[in-house]
C-alpha cells in the first residue's frame, strides 16, 4: 500500500480559513489603494481645496499648537506659588571645646521648616484674566493663518481654472488651423492655393502649437502651486469659478470685527493691554511671605517653634512699580490706536477692492456684449471672403488668432476679478469655524 503524505482533514478547513482571510485582507487593501489612487487623481474642486488646505496646513498646526500652549500657561497663572522647604542649623560653634558639636550648646539648633508666599485671590484673579486673554490673542493668531490659507488656496485654485481654460482655448485654436492646413494641403493638390499659401498656415499653425505648450506650462505650474497649499499633488480642478459678489462688503462694522481676523487681532491686544495694566497696579500691594519652622536642641534643652511673615517695603515705589503701571498703561493707549489704524486700513482695503470687483464686472460685461461677437464676425467675414476667393488664408489665420486674443482677454480680466472676489471674501473667517478653534486646559 502506497505511503501519501498529506494534510490532515481536521487541518485542511483551518488552513483553508487562514488562505481565505489572507486574500479577503489582500483584497481590502487592493481596494483601498485603488480608492486613495482614484481619489488622488480625481479633479479638486474649489471647496475640497479649502478643505484639504485648512486640514494639512502645517502653520495653522503651529497656530494651534500655540493657543493649546498659552491654554496651558492660563491655568497655571491662577495657582499658588510653590511653598520652599528650609532646613538649616542655627547658632553652630565655631569655637571652643563645643565646636561643630550639634546638642550641647543650648543656642544650636536644627531646623526645618516651610514658607509660603501668598498671593491675594484678586492678584490670582487678574493674573488668570491676563493669561485668558493671552489665550484669546493667540485664537486671533490662528483665525488670521486660518484665513491666509483660505485666501492664497482661493487664489491658486481660480488660477488654475482659469490657466485650465486657457489651454482648452488654445487647443480649439490649434486644432481649427491644424484642419484648415490640410484644407490648404487639399486646395494646393487641385491648384486652388499657392506654396506659399501652405507655408503660411505651417508657420501659423507652429506659432500656435507653442503658445499651446506655454498654457500647458502655466497650467501645470498653477496646479503645483495649489499642491503647496492643499498638502497633496492636485492632478487637475474641476468646477466654475464662484460669481464675482461678496457679502464682506455689506458687513456691519459691529459685526465685521468679530470676523475680520486683523481687528479681532488688534482688540485682543487692547484686552491684553488692559488686563496687564491691571496686574501691574494690584502689584504695587506687595505679597506677603508666611512661614514656620521646628528647631530641636540637644536633650537636655527644650525644643521650639518659630513663626514668622517677611513683608517686602517698596520704598522707591515711585520708580520702581509706579513706573511699571505706568508702562502698562501707556501699551494700552498703543494698542488702542494700533487698532484705529487697522480699522482705518481694513475698511479702505475694503472698499477699494469692492470698488474693483464693480468695475471688473462691468468691464467684462462690456468686453462680452461687444468685443467678442466683433471678433466672431470678422472670422466670418474673413472666411467667407476666404471661400468667395476675394480675401487670404493669412486674413483668415489673422482673425481666428484676433478673436482667441480677444477670448483671452476675457478670460485675463475674469481671472483678475476672480482673485480681487477671493481677497475680499475669505479675509474673513466665517463665525462657524471661528468658534472651533482647539483649545485644551
């Protein structure tokens, strides 16, 4: 009888279970992978750029990990001071038949006591107000990165539909001369066009095909600089730009403080101010130092007990804590027109760029109601005379590229207008995600 080696059949369902798992596993991160490639490669709309960019971006990290250390300083500026442990020997002898002997002369003493210096509950209170609003400049620090990265993602992506555009235009370019090339090829078989008419098209049909590789350029190099700001390869973007009209413009000023991450700045520094004069004034009541202490003697002599409180005298308190409120005092007076000065700027940054988004579309409404149908015309009435034998192919050639200048001068000051839109309307920061701003104690 043949000797078979094998599996055993009480093994072969376990092993059978283990292959299965192991490709199911395979499977799911085949799957995975191809999901996170796909999504990778798939084209980024402007707000899943914001989102990615607000997500990885590695200064709004810092900008969080700043407010998460300053919250950390606010609790610990409501705390006590640490009470010192003093030891010590007193009155030792130095001389004699008793010296560096501890326990026979009546004066030597060990000691060892605690002292604690107590800081009133109102010094304790206005220190933690300094320390909670140190916490709120920092918040206004984060908002302002927060609302940077919104605005240069804004910018990159707008400029990436449009150089996106851009190359579709110029592809329709290449694509229409590169037809009427072999027309013109086709015509100078049957005698109809001249060698010349052919070398014309050839050189017009060149210089297109590298102002199509520029665009290309341009758009590639759009697309890098929105992977800076969105932390990842941005294969391509997809979607319309947003209508040129902002809200920021109609904001109440009450209202635009609260949003506007330079003024919410600037009234976090007068709160800091405000609350450090504070501080400094309830600094010139001096804290008290409170402490006791044992002191055992040698066996024959009664141990003690000492209590005692050190009193610090300000006696230049003119000079000295006088002048340091009077510092305080005069930050407060800076940041106070430090954030007249802002508001002045903003509101004129405002209305400027206000003033430019209506001029910008007007401007385009004007170049689409009357420069783009007369260089659509004149490519009509260029290959019309083309075709009647009464005008050139260079005519023709000449007005197609006229009406793709004239597209792209559309598309030039859309793309302008566009960007001046996404500088007015992401310098704020909406309320919503104002108030998100991580804060751990």
């Amino acid at each position: 009888m043949p000797f078979t080696i094998g599996t055993p059949s009480c093994r072969r369902a376990p092993l059978r279970a283990h292959s299965l798992f192991a490709a199911l596993i395979l499977a799911s991160v085949m799957s995975a992978t191809s999901v996170t490639t796909h999504a990778q490669e798939a084209p980024i709309t402007l707000d899943a750029a914001l989102q990615a960019a607000t997500d990885r971006s590695a200064a709004m990290g810092a900008a969080q990990a700043s407010v998460r250390a300053s919250s950390q300083a606010a609790v610990r500026a409501a705390q006590l001071p640490d009470p010192v442990l003093k030891a010590g020997v007193d009155n030792l002898p130095v001389s004699g038949e008793q010296r560096f002997t501890i326990g026979q002369d009546f004066m030597t003493m060990r000691r060892i006591g605690v002292e604690q210096e107590w800081v009133s509950g109102d010094k304790r209170r206005l220190r933690s107000a300094l320390a909670n609003n140190m916490v709120d400049r920092e918040r206004a620090g984060f908002l302002a990165q927060l609302a940077n990265t919104r605005q240069q993602t804004a910018t990159a992506w707008l400029n990436a539909v449009y150089a996106k555009k851009a190359v579709s235009l110029q592809q329709g370019l290449v694509s229409q001369m590169a037809h009427e090339l072999e027309a013109t090829k086709a015509s100078y078989r049957g005698a109809k066009a001249t060698a010349a008419d052919v070398t014309q098209a050839q050189a017009m049909l060149a210089q297109t095909q590298d102002q199509l590789l520029k665009a290309q350029q341009t758009f590639k190099t759009a697309l890098i600089s929105l992977s800076r700001w969105t932390a990842a390869p941005v294969p391509d973007v997809t979607g319309e730009a947003p209508a040129p009209q902002s809200y920021v413009s109609s904001l109440p000023v009450d209202e635009l403080r609260q949003v506007q991450p330079v003024l919410v700045a600037a009234s976090r520094e007068i709160e800091v101010a405000d609350a450090d004069t504070a501080v400094a004034n309830s600094d010139r009541s001096p804290n008290w130092t409170w402490g006791v202490a044992y002191q055992q003697r040698g066996g024959q002599y009664s141990n003690m007990v000492s209590v005692g409180v050190s009193i610090p005298l300000p006696v230049n308190r003119k000079n000295r804590q006088d002048r340091d409120a009077a510092e305080k005092a005069e930050l407060g007076t800076k940041a106070r027109l430090m954030y007249e000065d802002a508001q002045r700027q903003v509101e004129a940054d405002i209305r400027t760029q206000s003033a430019l988004l209506a001029s910008g579309r007007e401007r385009i409404a004007n170049l689409t109601r009357s420069l783009l149908p007369a260089a659509d015309q004149r490519v009509q009435l260029a290959a019309a005379a083309y075709s009647a034998g009464t005008g050139s192919l260079a005519d023709t050639f000449a007005a197609r590229r006229a009406q793709l200048d004239a597209r792209l001068q559309v598309l030039d000051l859309q793309r302008d207008v566009s960007q001046t839109w996404a500088q007015l309307e992401y310098q704020v920061v909406p309320a919503a995600m104002s108030a998100s701003t991580p804060v751990s104690q």
